[in-house]
C-alpha cells in the first residue's frame, strides 16, 4: 500500500497545463483591463487640457460691448484656437423692439494631438445709442 500511495503524489502533467491556462487567461483579462483605463485616463485628462483652454480663452475674452462679430485665433499651450462671433438669428425676437443685441460666440479648441472641443454660446451686448 506504501507503494501504491508514492506514486500518487505530485501533479499529472494535464492539470499543470490547465492550472497555468487559468493564470494566463487571468492574467490577460487584467491586462486589458488595465489597458482599458489607461485609456481612458489619457482621454479624460485630453479633454480636461481641451476644457481649461477654452475656458481660459473665454475668460480673456473682450467684455460683451466690446466684442465686435468677426474671428480672431491663435494658440495657447500648444491648442489652437478659434472664436467667431457671429449674429444671432432666431425668428421669435424682435430686433427693433430690444436694446440688445444676440451674438453667437463659437469657441473651437484643437490639441495638438487632433481633438477638437467646440463650444456654443450666446451673448447679449447692448444696442448702440442711436
């Protein structure tokens, strides 16, 4: 019986091939998780740099009476810029009976890796006295 019990010892060949099948298919499936959100991270922290820059321009903008329509660009931390300032069209305002004029205020914004962020916006200015 000693003799019979000796040679069962250990493990057979077939169940350390499945043993290391399941840590490898572990292991990948941890991987590409990780991959996953290393991703992810970097998309978040692009959109973030893409956001602050907007913001950014938004904030050294000329006050709303001093903003005249047209475009102007440039570049700031290596993000292109643009912003047009266009009229405001929208068939329920009147503008003879406003003292204010509706600009749009486009802002795009483009990494230097290529995304874009574009923001819209409207903006009152008074009339000018006339």
């Amino acid at each position: 019986m000693s003799y019979r019990h000796r040679h069962n010892e250990g493990f057979t060949l077939i169940e350390v091939l499945v043993a290391l099948t399941v840590v490898a298919i572990t292991l990948s499936a941890i991987g590409s998780l990780i991959a996953t959100t290393v991703r992810g991270v970097r998309s978040v922290g692009g959109h973030l740099a893409l956001t602050e820059t907007a913001r950014a321009i938004l904030a050294g903008m000329p006050g709303r009476n001093d903003l005249a329509p047209g475009s102007f660009s440039g570049e700031v931390a290596a993000h292109r810029w643009r912003v047009d300032v266009l009229p405001f069209y929208a068939d329920f305002i009147d503008p003879e009976k406003s003292n204010w004029v509706a600009q749009t205020i486009v802002v795009r914004v483009q990494s230097p890796d290529g995304p874009i962020l574009q923001l819209n916006t409207v903006s009152l200015r008074r009339k000018p006295a006339q």
